[in-house]
C-alpha cells in the first residue's frame, strides 16, 4: 500500500509532517512525498530517505492565479501518480489540495484526503483588498469542485471547519475532522527555567499579517517606562510583498527597542531565554507551530482572538487573548507580566499542561490515522528534526 503526501514547501515535510511520515510508515505504507524543488532542498530530501520515504519533484506555482502554471502542476501531479500509482493521497496547503485531489481522482485513486492548514489572508477578515476578494472567491471556488472529491478533510481549528461549511465550499456528504494543529514533540520542546528579566519573544515570518508591527509598537510604548524589559524577535524577512520593510526593522533594532536574533534553525534556545511568547497575528492561521511550541516550553502565550491561536489560549489562564491589530490591548496584556511577574510561572505551568493534553504530536497523528482507515501500530516519540522558523 502506497501513500503519497504532497506538500506546497519542501521544508514542512520534515519540519511539520515529518512525524506523520514516520508514523505512516511504522503502519507499514510506502510513503512518497512531493514538493517543488525538493531534490534542491539537499537536507529535507537526505531526511526523508533517511527515515524511509522516497522524495519526488513536482511542479507547484506557491502564489499566483495564472492558469498555465496550474495546468501544468496538475499535469505533472497526475504524471507522478501514474507512476506511482498510490492508494492513499493526501495534499495540505491551498494547490497541492486542490490539484492534487483532481490529479488523484484523474488517475482513480481509491482514498483521498485534504488537510486544511490555515486559510490566509484571503480568508481573512482584516485588510482585504479587492484583489485579495478576488482571489479568495477563487479560492473558494476551486476548493469547492475539488474537495467533493475527497474522502475526508481535515482542519486544524474549528472556526475553518465552520466557515467551509457556512459557505458550502464542503458539503454535507464530505465528512470532515479537526485535529488540534500538526501537534508538537513535547519531549524535544521541554519545559526550562524563566530567564530573570521579564523577556518576550515573537517567532515568525516577518509579515504584516503575523503582528510584528504591532508587536514592534507595543515594545516602543512599554520600553519608556520599563527600559530593563526585552522584546525579542526571531525570523526572517519575506519576499512576499506584505512583508515588513527591511528600513522598519533597521530602526526598531537601532532604537534600541527590538533585539532582533534574525532566522533560526532551532528556536529552543531563544524560546528558552524567553519569559512570555507573544504572536499577535490576524492571519487566518491552522494552529501556529511557534505557539505550540511554546505551549510545550511552559511558556504563557499572549496571541489574538483569531481563528487559530484563539485554540491555544484560556485567557487569563495561560495567557491572555486580545484583540486583532490592536498595539494598546498588546501592550496591556504584556504589562501584566511585566508589574506581576508571579503570572510567568503560573501561567506557564498550565501552558506546559495544555500542550501535554491537546497538542503531543503523537495523540495528533494517531487520530488521524484512525480517521484514514489506518491502523498505527507505532507512534513517533522522537524528533526528527528541530524546525526553523
């Protein structure tokens, strides 16, 4: 029995699903995995040999609505399956489910699935534009000719679940599942202690939409009357035009208000030296993985009351929600732990508690498992990569 997942990034095949593969083939399948460019991707190709799966190129246009280049994915999508020729086909991220559900059904693959990991920002309800209106009404449309042929969906939140089915982009004959995100090693990602000064972290993409400029605004408002706080930020400046400028991050790092540690290959050791992470994003995320695996550090959260991180928080029990696009609110909530540094351990205590109870990795993928007619007969228990960021 065959299975093969295709993916829109080389690097979430081992970063986010590598613990899904292992899984997948300690069920005893023969596990292919599709990305574009991944024989360049030399690390993520290495490591998936090396755990078992067999890596192939395909085609995969990320951004963009140009009907050539997606012509040309399902073409080449459908070639692979030919080949292949795989009893099981699951795709996550918006074209790899799209085309490859038709590729599968165009080459009569008997089980197909789509995993929903987030919905964007053409989904979103924050600074829509008529183009990004446009493009989500495709979005929608292509998903709704496409996922009539799945055998099951699986999101990552609720509140995507409820919108697919508000807007009939599912309907009621496809049966569909949420899974509490792509869950998160606990035994890689350890509880350690809290640094002595009060130390907040923001791990993303540098977009817009992730919330670092309100975040960088919360920090200039706290940094006059609490100079000894840090407000760290980890990740990497985008190409997508909704990307912070490199000028704003030069004088949010030259002011003295941001310490800026640049792209990471493995957060523990700034997750570690942090007190509090923060993501205030108005992204229509799936789970964010930077929050999970915070959870799993024993770190309180502060995020937004947004589909997606919303699952993450009990507010004002292991961190607080506010509001989207909001700095004041941000700021607030980030005072709190500044003037009450009591709230860091405790809040981070139920954090750790929240991640063991919803978010293990292996409690993730083996209700998935079940719910693809899968038996496991071995869980994943270590890493098989630290991600980056």
């Amino acid at each position: 029995m065959k299975f093969l997942i295709v993916a829109g990034a080389s690097g979430s095949l081992i970063n986010f699903r590598g613990p899904l593969i292992k899984d997948l083939i300690a069920s005893g399948l023969e596990v292919h995995a599709a990305a574009p460019d991944l024989s360049k991707d030399v690390l993520t190709h290495t490591k998936l040999e090396q755990i078992g799966a067999k890596a192939h190129d395909v085609y995969i246009s990320r951004t963009g609505i140009n009907p050539f280049h997606d012509i040309r994915t399902l073409v080449e999508l459908v070639r692979l399956m030919w080949v292949i020729k795989p009893d099981y086909v699951m795709g996550y991220t918006i074209k790899p489910v799209i085309f490859g559900t038709f590729a599968a059904v165009l080459i009569r693959c008997p089980r197909r699935f789509a995993l929903i990991t987030g919905l964007g920002y053409c989904f979103s309800s924050y600074g829509q534009t008529a183009k990004t209106r446009f493009i989500g009404s495709i979005a929608a449309k292509l998903y709704r000719h496409s996922l009539r042929f799945s055998n099951k969906v699986f999101f990552q939140n609720p509140d995507d679940q409820a919108l697919f089915r508000d807007r009939n982009i599912i309907n009621e004959s496809v049966p569909s599942v949420v899974v509490n995100g792509s869950g998160v090693d606990i035994d890689h990602y350890m509880p350690c202690a809290y640094p002595r000064k009060v130390v907040f972290l923001l791990i993303a993409r540098l977009l817009i939409d992730k919330g670092v400029r309100e975040y960088a605004k919360a920090a200039y408002n706290l940094k006059t009357k609490y100079p000894e706080v840090v407000f760290t930020l980890v990740g990497d400046l985008d190409s997508n035009p909704n990307s912070i400028t490199a000028q704003e991050l030069d004088r949010w790092v030259q002011d003295g208000v941001i310490d800026y540690l640049g792209k990471l290959d493995d957060v523990r050791d700034a997750l570690s030296n942090a007190s509090v992470f923060v993501l205030p994003s108005f992204y229509r995320e799936g789970i964010p993985r930077t929050i999970l695996e915070a959870l799993s550090m024993g770190r309180p959260i502060i995020t937004t009351d947004t589909p997606g991180c919303r699952e993450t928080v009990v507010d004002q029990e292991n961190g607080y929600l506010v509001p989207p696009r909001a700095a004041p609110e941000l700021a607030n909530a980030m005072r709190a732990f500044i003037e009450s540094p009591q709230l860091i351990a405790t809040m981070g205590k139920r954090s750790r508690e929240h991640a063991l109870r919803k978010y293990d990795v292996r409690k993730v993928n083996a209700i998935m498992l079940k719910e693809m007619g899968i038996s496991c007969s071995s869980v994943s228990s270590i890493s098989v990569l630290p991600r980056s960021c």
